[in-house]
C-alpha cells in the first residue's frame, strides 16, 4: 500500500510530524514501513509556462522554436524538438538556472545556431513515473490544464512536494489499505482526531426505482450489492490534484468517471465498478455464479473461461463483469457513455480469492475483496462517488438505492479483562491507560467492573477476540515500555537444556580447532556403509521403503563414509586442503526385517587431508598427521571437562591403518576411535593421506562437565626433573606417564613427553622415551632431597612396572 503523505494530511493533522517520524512511529507500532520515496527528485526553478508562438527551427527539421510566457517581463525563447509541442499550450518550463533530475542544470545554449533560454519538460525529464500517464504524454511533453496560473512553481500542481510512504502490510490489516484507515492508524499513534470527509449527494433526476433492479442467485457469495444511477456524465480528464494523488497510490489515471472509482476505492478501501447504463440489457443486475466454460471478455481485452466457482455480474442475458476481479469490455464506460450505473458490493472474500487465482488476474480490487472490506463502506463509498461524480463529470444522481441485501454483519463485541491484560503483557497498567488507548483508536467500550466491552469497529475486521485487543493495546502503549522477561511455563523453559548447550559448545569447540561443519544425507549406500568400524557392534542395515535412488537407499550406520565423499568431491574440484566434521545420528537396528522403530545415536565424526599450515615464504607448508588431530580432541575433552582420556593403539578397524589408529577411551570407556585412513580405502575414495576420528556423542554428552578446574597462580617455585628411559617399543608412552602419575604423590605437577628416540644401538626393539617431571608444593619450597626421594620413587616404579632402564 502507498500513502502519499499530503493526500494522509487530508484526514489527520500531520503538523509537526515529517515523514521520517511518521515511518518510524508506523513502525514501531506493527505497520511497517518498507520505504520512503520523495517525489521530487531534484526539480527546482521550474514553472508554468504558455507557448504564444511555435515555428520551424531553420536549421534542423525535427526542432521547434517556441516564444514561451513564464510571468517575466520578456517572453523565452526555447528550441523544442518534441512532437507535441504547439501554440496555446501550457507546459512546465525549465527557466535558465533550473536542475533537473539526474544533476542537470539548464544553461543557455545554441541549438544549430538559435539561442535557447530555457527547456520545455517532460513527465520523465521531471522525474514523473511516465508509465502511469496516457501514451502520447510519455513520448512528448507534458501538456498542463489550460486553467494553470502562468508563472506559477510547478513542484505543488503535479504532486512533486508529496513523498509516498510505502507500507509493508500483515495480511491481518486489511484497514490500511485505505487512506482513512491508516489515517485512523497514524490518529491513534498521534493521539489526533480523524477527518473523514462527508458525502452530500443531490438527487436531481427521476426514481432509480423502476431503471435499476438487483438480483442476488449466489447470497453465499455476495452479501450486499447496491447501486446508484448517474445520468448526464461528460467523460474528461479527471483534476490534476486527483491525478497526482491516484499516482502517487501507483494508479494510471483515465478518465474522470473511472478515476474517481478508483480514488473512493483507495479512500475507504470499497471497490467500486461504473458500467454504460445503456449496455445494461433493461437496467437489470443479476449476481450468479458462472456456467462451466461460459466467458467473457474484461477491460483489459483478454477472453477469460469461467467455471462454476466464479461470481459474475450479469444483465440477466450476459455477463458483464466479473465480480470483484474486473469487469467487462461490453459494458466500460467511453466517450459517448451519458449514464452510468455505480456499483458498490460486498463479495465473500474466499470467492473473489479463488477467482483470482484461477484467472491468474489480480487487481486492486481483488486485493482488497480478498483481505475482506469494511462491511458498513459498502454504502459509504457509493455515496462518495456520487458526489465526486457530480462535482467532476457533471452527473445528474437519481433519486434512490437500488439496493439487494442479504446479510450485514453486526458489529462485534468483545471483552477485555484488565486483570489477564496485565498477566498477558507482564504490565501494570491501569484503566485509565487502558481505556485512553480504545479511545485513541476510535473503539467505543463500556466499563464493567475490571472488564472493558469494547465494541469493534467495522473497518477492523481483524480483531475477533480478546488476544487481539491485547495486541491492539501493546503496540499503541509501545513495545519498549513493556519489561522484558523470558518466557515461561510447562513446555517453555526460555533456556537451551543441558544437551542442546552441549551440542551448541560442541560446534563451537570445533569450529575453533579450525574445522567447518558439514551436514550429509542420513540416507547412504549400502556399497559403502561397512567401509569403516562402527562404534556401537554389529548393526543390520536399514532399507528405505521408497528410496531416492540406490546410492540412498539405506540409513547410515556410520558419518565416515560420507565425510570420505564430501572429501572427494572438494579434492575433485581443486581443493585439497580439507578440514570438516559432522554431528549427527545414525540409525541402528539388530532385526534384518525392521519391526520397530530404529535406535539413533548421536555421533560426531572429523576429517583431515593436505596441509594444516599452506605454504609460505617464510616457512614450509605443513602437512595434516595424527598428532594434529589427536591435539584437537584433547582440546575437546578438555574444553568438555572429561577426565581420563587414554588412546589404545588399534590394528583390526574396519578401513582405519593398522599402525597408525587409536582407540580412544574416556573414564574406562570406549568413545570411539582416532587415526589415519587405510591406504587401499583412500584409494577407493581417490584421496591422498587422510585421517579421521568418530566418537560416541551420547558419552561425550553424559561425561561432560563443561569445568576445566580452577588452579590458583602457584606461590612457591617447581622443580623439574628429566628422565631419559629405555623400554621395549611395545611400551606406550601413556603407560610411563601413567606410571610416573600413581608413584608421584601429590607433589607432581606435570608429567610432559619431549622427546622419543629409536636406534638399534639401544637393543633390539628397544626406544629411548625422555620425559620432564615438575614438582610443586603449594603449602613451602621444596628442597633437592625431598625431591630427589620422590623422583627415585618415579625410576624405581619405571622399572618394576614398565622395565624401564636409566638411560646412560
């Protein structure tokens, strides 16, 4: 919907207010505004000017030399190549020193040799939407009513001081597709009385009684329809001030009599129709329901095919119109047109909405019927027009409504209790306030103890209940003066439960690792379901029903698979530095015919190819290994608050290398499992070295802790001891530092592995392992003895457990 702010000033006092404000209160308060356009693009010094003389350019066949009168003391000369131009013509008349849209500033110039002072416009050459005027206007100048003052600015005659709000309606509001309803919009939000103008309208010609009859065959489909008998019509040009108004709106004006149709219909948002009384066989209306395959052609000269769901209106012989949507060629009003008769209806807004559809023809029209209008603008907007049609196309009204009416809606009643607003809203407010916002928006009501009846104005068809008075009451009170709290109650607890916290840090822990989050189809194929280790036994795959295709035609067992795939694709395509991991459920079941619903287990899987640090001048690029990826789950656990983490070399996993995976265990249990892709399968997936990891989603969650411990900063210096040991290869170093962390006490601090050597000169399958012990007291300072005792304790449980010798 755009409302031109001048035509709004019509009904309510906008003194004080710009349109920028206005935007923002609309707003603020539920009608957005979707953008502000100023009309005037950058016009300035341009006038009303009258063309006295035109004569040939002497030089150039296609240019016109015109003395133009713009109120100085001297007339203009001009050079004008435009077709339309002529003698006794007023124009808009750029004098020298004018802009124009686009920068444009009007000098004095030489056309092929003859002086120009100035620049006859036209509607584009002011900034003016051309498309929504007449053909030979947009391919010439814009020719002005012949009553113009000379001399006078032209920015206020053709609506360029206007701006257009443009409104961004909820289907709901259906009121503001009218001017006087967002009038009683802006009122409310202004706390300003509304202006709504007065039709006064004199019949001066016969009874209507025996010229117009009205018949209604679909009562389901049209509620009301009545009509009103205009004789003596001179169809013209419409006043430039409506003009101006019904474009700004985005409506082409055509004539008066079908113009003022349209400015009533944007006033109250009643649609309203003019047919040629004399093409209305015997001056009869019947409103039926159309015949299948019957048709008609409309005013826009296409031939539409009805059904039997499309309300038409008709003369008892032929259809001339269709109802609500548009209406007919055979009827429309023309030149030679001296009586109309005004139609002014009330159409289920579920028929006209179908019609539409079906015809695929929307129009302002159809629009509003749609959203359903105002049941009581039905006779208002009749007699609106009425007057206009008088006061503009000089009409003679004849006496009387035709009128058919089945049914008009009364006005509802609905309660507000003071009591619940204030539950609802999490206000305090008072009666008063209350009451005072009704008033505001025109809402009559009576006050019953702590409940206010309020009776709900016709226009505002969307509010049915008592939710909706809240809402009405929130947004005039203003959304910012009501506390804010979290929501509450059985089902709404207002904050992420533990797993959803845990599963949001989860993502966020890994994304900071450096890893991009994938999401992959839950449907795989069966070809490459077992090509790694599952972490939850032996599973049966489950088929779909109706599979998409054989390569999704079973729920996955395992993310590996499809963390392989998405490799591929990106290695493919050039891009061989992959990070990416997936949280997601797989699907388990025991049955090979599935009897009951699958387990889902949520697990979280990783993938590493290429390099984790790219080549660079100052340094060499360096590639992913499986100490990368095992340091980015021990920052998981940490970060999780898991405790015990041990990693157990593994040879037997399904597609995992036999020398380098782990299995990974948290507090005695195993989560899953860490280490490079086998090569045979990298090499089915065309992939180079590559490692992954996959753990069990559901331990993480249930061990987590999410506290990494609080130290205090240390009061009292460490001691550090290095021990080089040498022990079979067989041995892990997690087994030493185990060792080293039961025999320590309470005085270790750390245990760190720096170094490990292999040679044959230490033995046969043996390895030196050096590892640095730090030891603190944080009640004194330790001395050399009482740390030397403990670190004889460390070598000599080494030793006993581990075989370990000193190295020399």
């Amino acid at each position: 919907m755009k409302v031109s702010y001048n035509w709004l000033a019509q009904y309510v006092d906008l003194s004080g207010i710009t349109p920028e404000e206005l935007a923002e209160k609309l707003t603020r308060s539920g009608v957005e505004v979707d953008a502000i356009e100023y009309k005037n693009k950058g016009v300035t010094d341009v006038v009303v000017g009258y063309v006295t003389a035109k004569e040939k350019h002497p030089d150039a066949d296609k240019l016109n030399v015109c003395q133009v009168d713009v109120g100085a003391a001297e007339h203009l000369q001009i050079v004008c190549g435009a077709k339309n131009v002529d003698a006794g013509q007023k124009v808009p008349v750029a004098i020298v020193g004018a802009k124009l849209p686009g920068d444009l500033k009007i000098k004095r110039a030489k056309l092929r040799g003859v002086e120009s002072q100035g620049m006859i416009c036209s509607a584009k050459e002011l900034g003016m939407n051309d498309k929504l005027m007449p053909k030979e206007i947009q391919e010439g100048i814009l020719v002005l009513s012949s009553d113009l003052e000379v001399g006078q600015p032209i920015q206020p005659l053709l609506g360029l001081d206007d701006v257009v709000l443009e409104l961004g309606l909820t289907p709901n509001r259906s009121d503001c597709l009218s001017m006087i309803g967002v009038a009683y919009e802006v009122a409310a939000i202004l706390d300003r009385e509304v202006t709504v103008p007065h039709a006064e309208v004199k019949e001066t010609a016969g009874s209507i009684q025996d010229k117009v009859k009205i018949e209604i065959e679909a009562p389901e489909h049209c509620h009301r329809y009545l009509a009103r008998m205009i004789s003596g019509v001179k169809l013209g040009p419409s006043p430039l001030w409506m003009q101006n108004r019904l474009m700004a709106a985005g409506i082409r004006p055509i004539s008066n009599v079908v113009d003022i149709t349209n400015y009533v219909m944007m006033e109250t948002g009643q649609p309203l129709h003019a047919f040629d009384y004399a093409q209305v066989q015997n001056g009869r209306i019947v409103v039926r329901l159309a015949k299948e395959g019957e048709k008609i052609v409309t005013l826009d000269d296409v031939e539409r095919t009805l059904d039997e769901e499309m309300l038409l209106i008709t003369d008892g012989i032929r259809p001339i119109g269709i109802a609500g949507v548009m209406g007919g060629a055979n009827s429309e009003v023309h030149e030679g047109t001296q009586a109309i008769l005004l139609e002014s209806a009330h159409f289920a807004g579920s028929s006209i909405r179908k019609t539409a559809r079906k015809l695929g023809l929307r129009s302002e029209a159809s629009l509003r019927f749609e959203k359903e209008v105002n049941p009581k603008a039905v006779e208002q907007a009749l007699e609106r027009a009425a007057s206009l049609m008088i006061e503009l196309a000089g009409g003679e009204v004849a006496e009387g409504i035709a009128d058919a009416t089945v049914t008009i809606p009364d006005e509802k009643i609905v309660d507000l209790r003071m009591q619940r607003l204030n539950a609802v809203l999490g206000t305090s407010l008072g009666l008063n306030e209350v009451t005072g916002i009704l008033e505001r928006l025109s809402f009559p009501y009576a006050v019953e103890s702590d409940t206010i009846r309020v009776t709900v104005p016709a226009r505002r068809q969307d509010i049915t209940r008592e939710e909706d008075l809240f809402e009405e009451v929130a947004r005039l009170y203003g959304y910012d003066h009501i506390p804010t709290t979290m929501p509450y109650g059985g089902s709404t607890q207002g904050i992420l439960t533990r797993e959803q916290s845990l599963r949001r840090t989860i993502r966020q822990i890994l994304n900071g690792a450096g890893l991009d989050e994938v999401i992959t189809y839950s449907f795989t194929n069966p070809a490459i379901m077992d090509d790694f280790a599952g972490l939850y036994g032996e599973t049966k795959p489950i088929p779909l029903a109706m599979p998409m295709s054989e390569e999704r035609s079973v729920l996955r067992t395992n993310l590996l698979p499809h963390l392989l795939e998405t490799a591929a694709y990106n290695v493919n395509r050039k891009q061989r530095d992959i990070a990416i991991f997936e949280m997601g459920n797989v699907f388990l079941s025991e049955e090979q015919t599935l009897t009951e619903l699958p387990k889902e287990k949520l697990t979280i899987a990783g993938l590493l190819s290429g390099s984790w640090i790219g080549q660079h001048w100052m340094e060499k690029a360096a590639p992913v290994d499986f100490y990368l990826v095992k340091g980015m789950l021990d920052i998981l656990f940490n970060r999780l608050g898991i405790s015990g983490i041990q990693y157990r070399p593994v040879k037997d996993l399904a597609g995992m290398h036999p020398g380098r995976t782990a299995e990974i265990v948290l507090q005695d249990h195993v989560a899953g499992y860490v280490g490079q892709v086998h090569p045979v399968t990298q090499q089915k997936y065309d992939l180079e070295e590559t490692y992954v990891f996959q753990l069990d989603g559901e331990l993480l969650l249930r061990l987590a802790t999410m506290h990494q411990g609080m130290v205090p900063l240390p009061k009292y210096p460490a001691i550090s001891r290095d021990i080089a040991v040498v022990v079979d290869r067989g041995v892990s170093a997690g087994a030493l530092q185990e060792t080293i962390e039961k025999s320590a006490g309470s005085w270790l601090e750390s245990v760190r592995i720096f170094d490990v050597y292999v040679d044959d000169k230490l033995g046969t399958n043996k390895k030196s392992v050096a590892l640095s012990c730090t030891y603190r007291d944080p009640e004194k300072t330790l001395t050399d003895e009482e740390v030397q005792d403990v670190h004889t304790k460390v070598i000599e449980a080494l030793a006993a457990e581990c075989g370990a010798e000193l190295r020399g």
